[in-house]
C-alpha cells in the first residue's frame, strides 16, 4: 500500500481575513487531523508574518510546516528566518513555468527562467533541506521546457516537485496522465494542485494518486481539491487500488465543520472573534441560570467537573454574574480559579528569562518539590515557549497546551496582568490561571498552576 500524503493549502487562501488566533486555531486542528504538511503563504510583513510562522511552530510537531517563497531572493532569505526554530520544515518555491505568466509575472524567458529556478533552489537549500519546487501553471507550459524545469529543480535541490493546473485546462483523465508522464521521470516525489473551478479537482487528484503521484494539495473552503471530499475518496476507494493516507477520518467532519466556522466568521464583518472551540459561541450566562446550566456550559469547554467543584464554580458564577454577563473567556477564569484546587506539589522559587530579537529565548525555573530545588533550562520559539518547556523538563512529562490567553485586569502603568492557561492530558482538561504585574510571572504561575492539577490528580 502506497501512502498518498495530503499538503493542505487552507492557510493560503487568497484575501483571507482570518485573524492571528483564527490562523493558528486552523493550523492546530489540521495537524489534529494528521495532514501530512501545513502549507502557509509567503512572508509579506517581515515582523508579523515571521511571528506568525514562529507562534504556528511551537504548536505544531509532527505535520511539515511549508513556508511559500520564490518570487524574491528576500521573500527566500525571510522563509528561512521564519522556519529556523520549525521541528519539520519546508521552503516552496512557487514560480510560474508558462510563457504568458513567465513574461507577465516576471519579465523572464526561458534561459533566464531556468538560471532563476536554479538560484532560487540553491539559496533554498543553504538554509532549509526540505525545498519543494511548484511549477505553476505547468498545464500550460511548453512540453520541453517543462522537462528541462523539472531537470534543473531536481539537480539544484529540490526535494519535492509539484506541478500544478491553475488554469483548469486539462480533463481528468488527461491530467493523470501528464501527472503520471512526470511522476516517472522525475527522481524526487512528485505532488499535484488542481483548481476545482470545473468542479473537477477531486476527480484530478484522486486518478493522480493511481497513476503514481505521491502528493496532492488540498484546501478547506478554497478553489484547491477539498480535503474532506478527497480524503474521503482515498478512504472509500484506496483499498482497491492501492493507496491510503493518514488522514484521522473518526475526527474529520467534526474538525473541517469547525475550521468552516472559522472561515464563515473571518468573511463576516460584524461577528466576533472566533474562539477555541466552536461550541463556546453559544455560551452566554447570566445571574438568572441554575447550577445545572452552568454545569452543562462548563462541559461545553471541555473540562469534567466533581459535585464539589461544581458547586464551587456556580457560587463564584453567582458572584460575577451579580456584575457583568458571563461568557466562555470569563467561565474559563472561574473554574481555573476555584475548581480542582489542590495542594502545589511544585511550587515556583525563581525564574529568569532572556529574550531579544538578535538571540534565542530561554528560559531558567527553579522549583521546589519536597523540599528539593528542581532546575530547568530550555531554549523556546519565545519567552513563554520557553519557560513552558523548562517546566516540562523538571516534570519529566510535555502536556498539549490547549489553549493560552492573557489578559489586563487592572489599569495604569502597574496593571495586573492575568494569564489562564488549558493543558490536555488523555481526554481531560485542566485550566491554571496566573496573576502578576509580571505577564511572564502571570504565565509561569498559570502553567504551573494546571501541571500541579493533572500531577495531583495522577498521584
């Protein structure tokens, strides 16, 4: 059985507006859905962007994550900066092959098409080892020179060549075979990216996938071949011709179904920010709803109270529902707040950060634990990847950091800030929240604070 692997596209979507915590949500549930790579855009604004890329990095570990460059040597030289702290990553070099988008795009003919492909991939390779050429709209490109592109790509470098059909000039069957005419002549994995304008790019990928293709990028809500579809062909029909992929089918709906949410609020003006999880929209709570409402919206975040906790969390609820409506964020800081309370089997002695933008971050926290000082130094993708890890290395244990929120309790120069932090263990949620005029201590305290609830619960 051949495994056909899935690059998923959705991060690249033309005039999106997702905002930076809707981006990184999409990008955490594609790699719960096991998508091979996560393919983000090129890097336009230098600071956010790259923050962009590092913040996306230290959440996800086992998916490639796939920078876009190409169209500059500086777009290049910023992929690289971007991906330096990545577990996976991958340069793509995007470039047209056609004559008309050579000559409109970038003033180039072939000679001087080729020489720049070269260049492109060698200055790749010098810093990432993972590049994947893109031969865009190679439907329509000279058949010649289109051997020669790929040649040229495959002796400069590149580890991956993809051809795409950005026009949706072939029929399905006849791209198979072009994909297929490529796929043995080249000595590297060969992807695929079809338009679905004709409504034909599943029927384009999947006879790819038969004919030898080892790639096929997919989108959720864009103009590339839907993944849900597409996924779901390989699953229906990959027994019987051959292939599979990773793709965790038990969790598929659910996960495009929210990443649709997210899509559906970006393109809408007047919603509000799109939460974690997409149930806690509905959670709106005031001073008039029972303890058995507020027991099953507290089940909506995830968390799996006791009687006792229960009952502690409606009676704080009472409290701040007497002031204001209470909604998801605020239901999150009551029961991080009052439930599963126990004793600090670590308890936070120092911690020093260092942190600046010509040096890596890290992080140096001492604990106590019966009586014993415990010591650990990590470097991190930012100051708070990094005192997170360091606590996880005086554990012994990495918990998935669900969710991570900060926020101002207080006004003027020394306001209070309040971090609450959510970490998954097995099935279960735990939630530790931090206060300090010190955001890095509001942080450290909150991680803390949700690693002694899950040691606590494990002892």
């Amino acid at each position: 059985m051949k495994q056909v692997r899935i690059a998923d596209t959705t991060l690249c979507k033309e005039n999106s507006t997702f905002s930076f915590k809707e981006k990184l949500e999409i990008a955490r549930q594609l790699e719960r859905l096991c998508v091979d790579t996560i393919e983000l855009p090129e890097i336009i604004n230098e600071r956010t962007d790259i923050l962009f890329v590092r913040t996306v990095a230290s959440f996800v570990k086992k998916s490639v994550i796939s920078v876009a460059a190409g169209s500059t040597i500086e777009s290049i030289e910023n992929a690289k900066k971007a991906l330096s702290n990545t577990a996976h990553p991958s340069i793509r070099i995007e470039l047209p092959v056609s004559p008309a988008l050579m000559e409109y795009n970038l003033h180039k003919k072939n000679a001087k098409m080729l020489d720049y492909i070269k260049k492109c991939i060698e200055i790749a390779k010098d810093g990432c080892e993972n590049v994947e050429f893109c031969a865009v709209d190679a439907t329509r490109a000279e058949k010649d020179f289109l051997k020669d592109v790929i040649k040229v790509a495959s002796d400069a470098g590149a580890t991956t060549i993809s051809i795409c059909d950005s026009a949706s000039s072939m029929l399905p069957d006849d791209f198979a075979e072009f994909a297929e005419k490529i796929a043995k002549k080249a000595d590297v994995p060969v992807g695929v990216k079809c338009d679905d304008k004709n409504g034909l790019a599943v029927a384009q990928a999947i006879l790819s996938a038969r004919k030898g293709v080892d790639i096929v990028k997919t989108a959720v809500d864009s103009d590339c071949t839907p993944l849900e579809t597409f996924a779901t062909m390989v699953k229906n029909c990959g027994d019987s011709y051959g292939f599979y992929s990773n793709i965790r089918f038990t969790e598929m709906h659910r996960i495009i179904k929210q990443i649709n949410r997210i899509s559906e609020n970006a393109n809408n003006e007047n919603a509000a920010v799109t939460l974690t999880d997409a149930d806690e929209t509905s959670i709106h709570l005031d001073v008039k709803d029972s303890q058995e409402d507020i027991a099953v919206a507290v089940k909506k975040l995830g968390y799996d109270l006791s009687e006792e906790d229960e009952a502690k969390v409606y009676e704080e609820f009472i409290r701040v529902a007497e002031k204001k409506n209470v909604g998801a964020k605020e239901l999150d800081a009551i029961v991080a707040s009052v439930a599963l309370q126990v004793p600090a089997t670590y308890k936070l002695i120092s911690y020093v950060i260092n942190n600046g933008n010509i040096i890596n971050s890290t992080a140096q926290i001492t604990l106590e634990k019966d009586g014993e000082q415990l010591q650990g130094i990590c470097i991190g993708d930012g100051p708070v990847d990094a005192s997170f890890l360091a606590i996880d290395q005086i554990v012994g244990h990495h918990y998935e950091l669900d969710d991570f929120q900060i926020q101002s309790v207080t006004q003027g120069k020394e306001a209070m800030g309040s971090a609450l932090v959510k970490l998954r263990n097995g099935s279960k949620l735990y939630s530790g929240n931090g206060i300090s005029t010190d955001i890095m201590g509001a942080s450290i305290r909150a991680y803390l604070n949700a690693v002694n609830k899950i040691v606590y619960e494990e002892a």
